[in-house]
C-alpha cells in the first residue's frame, strides 16, 4: 500500500514535520513493506514557512523583528522565484506569549509589518502572507505603522499599541509603503471584521480577552475600519468582507492594501503537490490538535478529507482530541477518527505532553489493522 501521510500541527504539543514523523514510524513497527509518503501541511497559521521550505526550495531569510509586545524577536521569510513567503505567527503568534501576558487589547501586529518589509526589500514583488494563531486583534494597525501609516488620535499624535487604543483612531500618517508588492492573505477563516461572527467577537477570548474587552475591541476595530476603508486601494464594504476579521483582523489591512485572501490549504496544497501524491495514494492519514467543527470549515483535515473523497480513498484523522461527531466527520470525507485523549485514558496533560509516541502507537495498530 501507498500511505499519504498529511497532519497539520498540534497546537502547543508537536508540529506538522514531527507529528508526520511519529505516524510514519509508528505504521513502520507494525509494517515495513508499505510505502509511506509524509506530506506535513499548515493552512497560513504557525509552521507555514516550515512546510513550504521543503517543497518550493527557496531561499531561507533570518529577519530581526518584535514579537507582539513589542520585543525584539526573530521571524524568517522564504524567497522563491520573486514571491516572499511571511509567517505571521513568527512575529504575532500567540506561542510568543506566557498566558498571563495575553492581552489582544495592547499586543501588536507591528512585527509583521517589518517581515513584510523585509520580504519586499529581498527583491519580492509578491508577498505571501500567512495568517493564524495570533495573539493580535489590532486589525494590522500595527503592521501599517511599520509600512509607514501609523494610526494617529484627532491631535495627530501616535496611539499606543493594540486594538484597544483604536477607539480614539482619527487618521493615518501617511500611505502605507509596500512598493506596488501584490499581498495575498493565506487564511482558515471567513469571518468579517467585525460584529457577532468578527474577529473580536469569535477570536478575542482565545487571546486572553474577557467580555467587556470584546465589546472595547469590537468598537475600536469599527472605528479603525473607517480610516482602512478611506485608503485608495481598499474596496468597497471592508469591514463585512470574508477573511477581514482572519487573524484579529490582519486580513482587513490586507484588503485594505489592494491585496486578496485565499484559501491557506488551498495554497499549501498546491504548492506542495498534495493533489498528485493524493492521486497515487491507497489511504490518507492526517490530523491536528483538536478534530472539531472549525475544522470543517477550510482546516488542513477538511481540506485533505476533501481530495481523499472526490478520489474514493479512505481517510483517517488522527487528533488530539474529537468532538466532531461520525456523520459531520463523513461529510467532508472522513472515514475514521481516533483520539489522544482517549488514546491516554481522557488524561489530556498526558496526550499534550507526549504527542509523538501516542501518535506512532495509533499509526501502528491503523497498519495491523489495515494490513489484514
């Protein structure tokens, strides 16, 4: 048999590379005969740059940048053939944080803005940006004021960092500088900017913001959106438009710049030869941290199930934990899914703490069983 391999990370436990790694050598204990194919994805979050590298060999960048508070940090771009590849998570990722220093009202996109400079100056005339898992929710005002276009209050001077000082917004200091670079958001989401399904509303409490702060940042990203919405380049209805609220809102500065949002999966399938690899496969095994029903909606699982059913391969999910049940799960393409937490006896520390041997013990009974 011919076994594609093709997980996304596990948030905060393994990553995509590594999680490929432990099922093929789980299946291997049980089956040496098999070919094994690992194929590690990302849909635009954290591990973007990391699975692209591999599969486009382009040329590999250390970038001095700032991680969401403002700190010196350092973020990678990828060259190739006149596009830059950006990972926004390298500069706004909430990894980058301790728990008790989320705070999505102060954190700041502004590390971004410097890959994205940074990208431009290595000779890119397009800017791939991944977006996902941020700890940001400032709608990119961070990221334009290092591209030169700071917010500014109704005296002309400069607001402090993060999305809640956006209330008193009243003007830019200039027009952003990304010297005619085309910019693509690579996103999981559809979500607007702002209101019940928007970034503040939907993303805020991951990022360490409580009740009355959704509703602050809520109204400080309308406020923002106008002064995005009056740039030149931005279309029409901003605020409303899928994918704007991507990020904490990155891909409404996006838009803004004249750039478009794709499909992060989408992207990373293609450019990693996914369709054809699924073309030669006998079974697909991909999985993520949590199987839930945001994966359904333009995950890496939802995406692999998807090209494993219009081919009539089985798939199997192997998550860190489920609660997407049977028939949603079928839906989209998935034959069978299995658990860590279940793996460890419901002990979720013991499935986050050791990823990689419960995933290689899963793989391994999958090959006995499929073997027979």
């Amino acid at each position: 048999m011919r076994i594609l391999i093709c997980p996304d990370k596990f948030a905060g436990s393994i990553d995509a590379p590594a999680a490929a790694r432990a099922i093929a050598d789980g299946w291997r204990a049980a089956n040496d005969r098999d070919e094994l194919v690992e194929r590690p994805l990302a849909d635009g979050g954290p591990g973007f740059i990391d699975v692209l590298a591999p599969a486009l060999n382009g040329r590999r960048v250390i970038i001095d940048t700032v991680d969401p508070l403002g700190r010196p940090a350092k973020g990678t771009i990828l060259i190739k053939d006149g596009t830059g590849y950006v990972e926004s998570a390298h500069a706004c990722g909430l990894h980058l944080l301790d728990p008790a220093e989320r705070d999505p009202k102060r954190t700041t996109s502004y590390g971004l803005g410097l890959l994205i400079l940074a990208a431009i100056e290595h000779g890119a005339t397009r800017v791939v940006i991944g977006l996902g898992g941020s700890a940001v929710n400032d709608a990119g005002a961070g990221m334009l004021a290092a591209l030169d276009a700071a917010p500014v209050d109704a005296g002309g001077y400069a607001l402090p960092y993060g999305g809640a000082a956006l209330t008193a917004a009243a003007g830019l200091t200039g027009t952003p500088r990304t010297r005619g670079a085309e910019l693509v958001a690579a996103t999981d989401v559809d979500n607007p900017l702002t209101g019940l399904h928007g970034a503040s509303a939907v993303y805020g409490p991951q990022k360490g913001a409580t009740r009355e702060d959704v509703f602050v940042l809520d109204r400080a990203l309308e406020t923002y959106a106008g002064l995005l919405q009056a740039l030149p380049t931005a279309p029409p209805g901003l605020a409303a438009l899928p994918g704007a609220g991507a990020a904490g809102g990155l891909g409404a500065a996006v838009l803004a710049l004249g750039g478009r949002c794709e499909s992060g999966i989408d992207l990373v399938t293609r450019l990693t030869g996914l369709p054809a690899a699924l073309d030669t496969a006998d079974l697909v095994i991909t999985g993520e941290g949590s199987f839930d029903h945001q994966s359904l909606r333009g995950k890496v699982v939802a995406g692999v199930a998807g090209g494993a059913r219009d081919r009539g391969l089985p798939c199997v999910v192997l998550a860190g934990r489920v609660t997407t049940g049977r028939r949603e799960a079928a839906a989209v393409g998935v034959t069978e899914t299995y658990s860590l937490v279940d793996f460890f006896g419901g002990d979720v520390d013991a499935a986050m703490a050791g990823p990689a041997a419960g995933l290689s013990a899963l793989a391994e009974r999958l090959a006995g069983q499929y073997s027979r």
